[in-house]
C-alpha cells in the first residue's frame, strides 16, 4: 500500500528540481551575456529579461498547479488503497469498518451520478457499480468501489481531507497525523519556531487552506499576491510531510480490519522490554518470524501493531512458535513502539496485504 505515496514522493522531488533549476536560470538571466555567449544564448536572455515579469508569472502558476496537483492524486490514491486494502482483508461485507458500511448505500448511490462525469469516465460503469453493490448486500464478494471515496471535483482543503477520511472510518485524520513520529520530525525541520503540541490544526495545516485559495486563483486567471520560491518551499516540504504522516496513519487504519477478520489471540503480555521486544504466553496457535503482532486497548480504543522481525524461546532464535503442547513463553522482536497494558493477537503473513 505505498504506490500513492511513492508518486507523491516522486513528484515533490521533481517539483524542488524544477525551483533549483528556475532560480539557477533567475541568475542566468540577471547577468548581461557576454561577449563570448552564443548569439542564440544572448538572444534568450535578452528576450527573457524584457519579459521577465510574464515568466515568473507562468512559473508561479506552474508550480501551484503542481504542489496542489501532488496533494489532491496522493490524497485520492490513499484513500483508495485504504478501501482495497479492506476488500482484501474482510473475510465477508459485515467485517468491513462500520462507518463504510453505514454509508455504503448512500455514497454509492452518489457515485452513479459522478460517473457520468469525464473525470471518472473510463474507471466504472452504472452497471459495474451496481454489481459491486449486489455482491456486497449478498454476501458474493466483498467489493467496496475505491473510487466512491475520491473528490476529483471539490478543492482539497482541511474540511474537506476530514470529511473524506471519515466516510471511510478514519474519524480523526488531522490528529493522528500531528501524532505521527514522521511528520512531527518533518514539521519540525520546516517551522523550527514552532511546537507542535497545542496547536490547533488551523494553524498546523494553514498551507493546505491558503494552497487550495492560490490553486483556485491560478485555475480562474485571478492571481494577485506570488510567493518567491523561498516562500513556496514551505507548501512542498509540508505536503511531503502530510503524505508520510497519513500514510503511516493508513497503514495504521488497517490494524483493527486484521485482528478481527485473521487475528489469533494470545493475551496480555508477561513484560515488554525497550517497548520493542514483547514477552508473551503462546498457547495452542503458531507465531512465525514475518507474521504482524497486534495489540490494542479497549478503553482507548487504540491499535498498535507490526512486523514481527525476531522469535525467541529460552534466549535462542526460533522461526516459529507453537504452544499446542503447553504453553511457551516466548519474546517477539518487533518494528513498532510496544505497550505492556495492551492485549495482543497475531496475524499470518500470509493475510497481510
């Protein structure tokens, strides 16, 4: 589940190229061509430079469009991935996250209208929707549509990233992605002023809103105020920095959809050591090296989990552990931050998407 992520990635790398190679082209055009310049060379920068304003005006549309464009295809891949990712998971339509299934009617009946539309001409047809529905209602298949959960039309604002991450049962996205450890390392290198705790998602976000308002002037020919490339920096490095914090989120969004449809449950652990080695009682399941540990708490209603990376029993590395025999105290080498008062449950490799 990181195609989406790895476009996004790859497009922020190729827009930060674009401002090095316009601001090394600003100083080109600053300096009067030399006497040894080509002719064709002193023709550019001399046609440039009487024109000097008109390009920048292009340049800066250019990459508004483009930072904007970035934030809305990551956003809408995401979220597609996430509801792919459920169809995979669920061994039948009620295993799907609840708030999916409140709404499945509603957003679906809201898709056959958006499908006539030429942004999303070519994906699905009426009659492709419908026998998605069927399959669901019927229990036929779990085969939620991806695309219903997509906003190709509407401006991508913070309002709007909320309500669209909710429709899928991701109630708090803005929250838990202030809370992730890669974005809180990645704001903090883009506002070293400021601290993350306490503050209000309008002013952690505030690019986003002010993007969508230039992205929305440039689209309609209205362009008043520009941003020197100084200033646009901080709009790439921070969509860089929502893209990882949501999808770690995302990855995260999955946890609950796993224990329930594949999880084998093992109980509260005896100790947890450096909140990455977890010490458990295996009974009558097997636990394998590669498999994913799960651990929630029921009264926070919160999900931990990950790959397990290492087995072991009496200190000596394992593959696997089986405790139908007796119960096998065994420790679990794991790549996420583990918590003693949570109770766990593993998951086979062989179901993770």
């Amino acid at each position: 589940m990181e195609a989406s992520l790895i476009e996004c990635l790859k497009s922020i790398g190729e827009i930060r190229h674009h401002i090095v190679s316009l601001d090394l082209e600003a100083e080109l055009f600053s300096v009067h061509a030399p006497e040894e310049n080509t002719e064709k060379l002193g023709r550019l920068i001399g046609h440039l430079g009487t024109n000097i304003r008109i390009k920048r005006l292009f340049d800066y549309r250019s990459l508004i469009i483009s930072v904007s464009g970035a934030l809305e295809q990551f956003l809408d891949g995401i979220l597609g991935e996430i509801v792919l990712a459920y169809n995979k998971i669920a061994v039948d339509y009620n295993s799907i996250p609840e708030m999916i299934l409140k709404n499945h009617l509603d957003t679906t009946l809201a898709m056959l209208d958006k499908v006539r539309h030429k942004s999303y001409r070519g994906t699905h047809t009426v009659n492709s929707i419908i026998s998605d529905l069927n399959g669901c209602l019927n229990s036929l298949a779990t085969s939620i549509t991806a695309e219903m959960y997509s906003n190709r039309r509407a401006n991508y604002r913070i309002d709007v990233i909320v309500s669209m991450f909710s429709r899928i049962g991701i109630t708090n996205i803005l929250s838990d992605v202030k809370e992730s450890a890669i974005f809180k390392e990645k704001y903090s290198q883009i506002f070293p002023d400021r601290t993350l705790q306490g503050l209000e998602d309008s002013v952690v976000f505030n690019l986003v809103d002010d993007l969508a308002d230039r992205r929305n002037d440039v689209a309609h020919g209205h362009v008043g105020e520009t941003l020197s490339h100084d200033l646009i920096t901080p709009y790439v490095d921070l969509i860089e920095a929502i893209a990882l914090g949501v999808q770690e989120v995302a990855k995260g969004s999955l946890l609950p959809v796993y224990a329930r449809n594949h999880g084998k449950m093992i109980a509260k652990p005896i100790a947890v050591y450096d909140n990455r080695i977890v010490c458990l009682p295996i009974g009558k399941i097997t636990v394998t090296r590669g498999d994913f540990l799960i651990g929630w708490d029921d009264e926070l209603k919160r999900y931990i989990g990950g790959e397990i990376l290492k087995v072991e029993v009496d200190k000596v590395s394992v593959p696997s552990v089986s405790g139908f025999d007796a119960i096998i105290n065994a420790g679990f080498e794991v790549n996420f931050y583990a918590k003693e008062n949570y109770t766990y449950c593993s998951v086979d490799k062989a179901n993770i998407v």
